[in-house]
C-alpha cells in the first residue's frame, strides 16, 4: 500500500481518546485528519492539525477523508455505515456487523 489514507474518526469520546486517535496518528498508513466532536474541543489538545467537525454529515461530506472510523455507540452503526457506503467511503466499525442483527441484509443496498 503506498497511498496514506486521510482517516475521520466519528467520535473522540473514550474509545477514539484512548484507543482510536493515537493508532491512526502512529500508523504510517494513516493520516488522522478529522475528528467529530459535538460540543468539546478536547481533540484540539492532542490533534491540532487535524480538521474539527460537530457532526457525522460534515465529516461525510468532505471529499478529501477516505476511511471513517465509526466508534460511536453501536446502536449508530448500521445508519452510519450505510451513510459512508453511500458517500463512497470505507468505514470501519467498532463493534461488529453481528451486534447490529436487527439491519444486517439492508448494510450494502
């Protein structure tokens, strides 16, 4: 792979705090270059070269990310997978396409 792929993560809550965030700013693959937070700027902090957004739709709407890392509660993912498939992004989820069984044969139409 010689492409960096520009990453938005969906959430800096705990999980993309503690555990998201630093593995995509460490991985030389990856470019940490947005992060959702709805009201706090505590990305601002660790990650100031990286864009700030205040929602999903305005991460999905930048043209220049190319993977999503959706760590937002599970109950989310299945909207917010489909939302990046139809955006044309890759996305990655938190938790497991088997936690969202209420959706799962709808995830690709």
């Amino acid at each position: 792979m010689n492409q960096i792929l520009n990453v938005g993560l969906a959430s800096f809550g705990m999980s993309g705090r503690v555990f998201h965030a630093p593995f995509i700013a460490n991985h030389s693959f990856f470019k940490l270059y947005a992060i959702v937070e709805r009201s706090n700027n505590y990305s601002r902090e660790k990650y100031p070269q990286s864009k700030l957004y205040r929602s999903f739709d305005e991460l999905l709407n930048d043209e220049a990310i190319d993977l999503i890392v959706v760590n937002t509660p599970v109950q989310t993912h299945y909207d917010f997978a489909k939302k990046a498939l139809l955006h044309k992004k890759m996305y990655w989820l938190k938790n497991h396409l088997p936690q969202m069984a209420t959706k799962p044969k709808n995830s690709i139409n």
